[in-house]
C-alpha cells in the first residue's frame, strides 16, 4: 500500500499557500467521465489520433538518430535545439510573425509558455486581464502565481476593444491573454479591425499580450489573418504549438518575446527542466525544414473540415428553436448558447447517463456566466458519430423545455 504523507500534521499546512488557488478544475471531472469506455465524447480538446503523422515521424526519427547519434540524445541549450529555432523563423515569417532566433524559446508545450510568462510576470495581486469564456489551462497555469482577474466582454468577433479600454483605464491589468483566432472554448476569431485596436491600446496603455495560437493552421475556410503581435511586436509575447500540426505528445512548443524578456523565461525554464527534450525538437526540426509539415497539413485539414460541417449540419437540423452557436472557420470547438431557461448542467448529465458527453460553458468563466452555454468537440470524433451525438443532446434538451423526462438510448 502507498502511505499517505505523515499525518501528524493536516496536508493543508505543509502545502505552500499558492496550493490554494491551484484545485483541480473541474473539467478534468468531466473529462475523466467522457473518458470512459462506451461513451461518445464531443468533451475533449485532442486531435484525432489519426491526424499524427505516424511514417514521417517513424522516418524522421530514424534519420535523426543515424546523422546525429549521441547528440540527439545529450542535453541541450535551454534556448531551444538550435536547428529548431531556424526552422521557426521562416515558419513564423509566412504566419506573420516576425523575428530572428533570438527571440524564440521551445518550451514544454505552449503550456510551459503560459506558465513561465506568468512566473516571470505575476506577483501576488497583479492584475491578469481575460477574455469571457477563457482557455482554462491558462487560468490553472496562472493561479499558482496568485493573480486577480478582470474579464474582457467578447461578441462573435472576439473581445470587445470597447470594453478592454475600459478594463484598461479602469484596472492596472500586467498581463492580457488572449486566443484571437478560433479561440478554445468559442471557436470565434478576433477580426482584424479589432486586432489592430487590440495592438492600439496596448501600445497606449502599455501593457503586455501574451497571444496564445495554437489553431491558426487549422483554417478550413477563408483568408489566414495575422496575428496581433504583427501590429505590436513590443507588447506582445506570441505562443503556439506543434501539438495540432504534429503530436501532442511530443510536448513541443514555442514562444517569440521581445529580446530581454526572452532572456527572462530562459532564466526561468532553467529552474525547471533544463531544457525541452532534445530529441523531440530534432524529430520536429526536420519536420519543418524538410517540408513534411506543409505536405501534412492538408490531409489534417481535409479529416477535420467533413467533421466540423457535419457538426455545424447536426445543429441546423436538430437545434430547436432559441438555440445560438458559432460557425468556426477552423480550430476543433464550437459555441453553442440554449434558450435562457436552459439547465445545461442538468442536460449534461442525462447526456452522460445516455453516452454522451460535452462541456457544460460555464466552467470557462472566471467569474461567472455562460450557465445556457456549452463546447462542442469536432476533431475527435467521426462525422456520423457527431451527427448522432448532436441529435441526442438536442432532442434531451427539447424533451427537457417541454418538461418531458428524456431517456437518452447509447447511442451505437
Ligand atoms: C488555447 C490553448 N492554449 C494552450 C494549449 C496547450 O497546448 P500544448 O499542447 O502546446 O501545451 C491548448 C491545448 O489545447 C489550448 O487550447
């Protein structure tokens, strides 16, 4: 058996005061509940397993291993794999993002950017400004640090300049985050009017933008826009990741800061890891300079667009009346927004006693809010298996505003 810690004394006083703003959320409930066997989960935020490029990374492994032998496996610059960082600034050029290699930092997943940003950051107090509905890593990556919050208000397009203005001229707020681009949880798109205004008011404010982007080359429609930090380099800190475009599992991801703060998150991810596995950054350096990535991507993009129109065709034709949702032009979630009297919460779980899982929306509100909302998943399932899952939800949430109590069939 595996004792638990001495208990002479509660575990609440040995556990450093920054544990009690670090809970476990509860979507990892969720998620453990949509993880089980049998159940049809449109909860999760995973690509399709069959998304990964399994032969090239297989080749390129080999070939690492067979041109750099030992050195792929030895440890590295905490900077990143150099080759790596190389291969980035001309990937980075062609989504708008210019630097030299500098400026760039391989992380641990762009999770390890969120988490150092704020290490680096975030003193007890400070003010960490976010969107309404967020992505809540960020928010459990942030709370170690013991920030406040003050919430943007978004629309469609995004968050409301208006209303970060306001936040801005009302609150001395160190830090926005932000996903401009089909954002987790709401899928939407910051427009380009509103990210230039976005830049404007950092500049005027002088606030810093960590711009998290980890979907962007997932579009599966329309013209690709560039990102914030093209507007205001200075003021912003972009992330993203190669978890959608190559594996998640290999934890790679990147950050590009201006010069001096980059020195600070090396400083940082120092204490931390050391550095980012070597041999993962090799397998993905090759991955980019060799060109696997953009002969890859289409298939990516070609699996995910059927999926998410056939999410979007489950809702026009099962969503009754007084029902709201988004229209992704890429990423892996839709919004959806019920009639007023909805109890989401309640509809998830007969949902889950049917098989089927989702998000209730509530849960990405720092401070409250989204109680008729919910996320959609559309990347980790079959474009049948979504349009049936959609049906269910949508025919238990109309038996349960007639007042009807629904049983929900397990759906085959
Ligand atoms: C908005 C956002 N940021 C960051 C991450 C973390 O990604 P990574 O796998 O690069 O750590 C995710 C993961 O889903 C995400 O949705």
């Amino acid at each position: 058996m595996i004792p638990s810690i001495a208990d002479s004394r509660p575990l609440e006083e040995r556990l450093a005061r920054r544990t009690a703003r670090m809970g476990a959320n509860a979507i990892r409930e969720i998620l453990k509940v949509a993880s089980q066997p049998g159940m049809v989960s449109l909860a999760g935020g995973l690509p399709a397993p069959e998304s990964f490029p399994l032969e090239i990374i297989r080749t390129l492994a080999d070939d690492v291993l067979a041109e750099q032998g030992a050195a792929a496996l030895q440890y590295n610059a905490t900077e990143g794999y150099g080759p790596l960082r190389e291969a980035l600034v001309p990937f980075l050029a062609a989504r708008g993002v210019e630097t030299g290699i500098d400026g760039i930092t391989v992380f641990s997943g762009s999770q390890g950017v969120l988490d150092t940003m704020a290490k680096v950051l975030i003193s007890t107090g400070d003010v960490i400004a976010i969107e309404s509905p967020s992505y809540l890593g960020a928010i459990s990556a942030f709370n170690a640090y013991e920030p406040n919050y003050v919430s943007v208000a978004t629309d469609e397009d995004g968050v409301i300049p208006e209303d970060l203005a306001r936040l801005l001229d009302e609150h001395p707020v160190k830090l926005l985050y932000l996903v401009p681009t089909f954002q987790n949880p709401t899928g939407r798109t910051l427009s380009l009017a509103r990210r230039k205004a976005v830049a404007e008011l950092l500049r005027a404010h002088d606030v810093l933008l960590l711009e998290d982007d980890p979907y962007s080359s997932l579009r599966y429609e329309g013209e690709a826009l560039p990102p914030i930090h093209a507007f205001a380099p200075e003021h912003v800190v972009y992330t993203s990741t190669f978890s959608k475009v190559l594996a998640p599992g290999l934890r790679l991801g990147f950050s590009v800061a201006p010069t001096d703060l980059a020195r600070w998150l090396v400083i940082a991810k120092q204490g931390v890891d050391l550095h980012t596995n070597t041999y993962g950054q090799a397998i993905a350096a090759a991955y980019l300079a060799e060109g696997h990535l953009a002969a890859h991507l289409p298939h990516i993009l070609d699996l995910y667009r059927p999926r998410r129109d056939a999410l979007l065709g489950a809702m026009d034709t099962y969503a009754p009346p007084g029902w709201r949702w988004s229209r992704p032009a890429g990423g892996m979630f839709l919004w959806a927004e019920g009639p007023a009297e909805l109890d989401v919460l309640g509809l998830y779980e007969r949902c889950v006693a049917g098989g089927i899982a989702f998000v209730p929306g509530q849960f990405f509100f720092a401070n409250g809010g989204g109680e008729t909302t919910m996320r959609l998943n559309f990347t980790s399932a079959e474009a049948p298996v979504l349009e049936r899952a959609v049906s269910e939800i949508m025919r238990t949430a109309a038996a349960m505003s007639d007042g009807v109590s629904a049983a929900v069939p397990v759906p085959a």
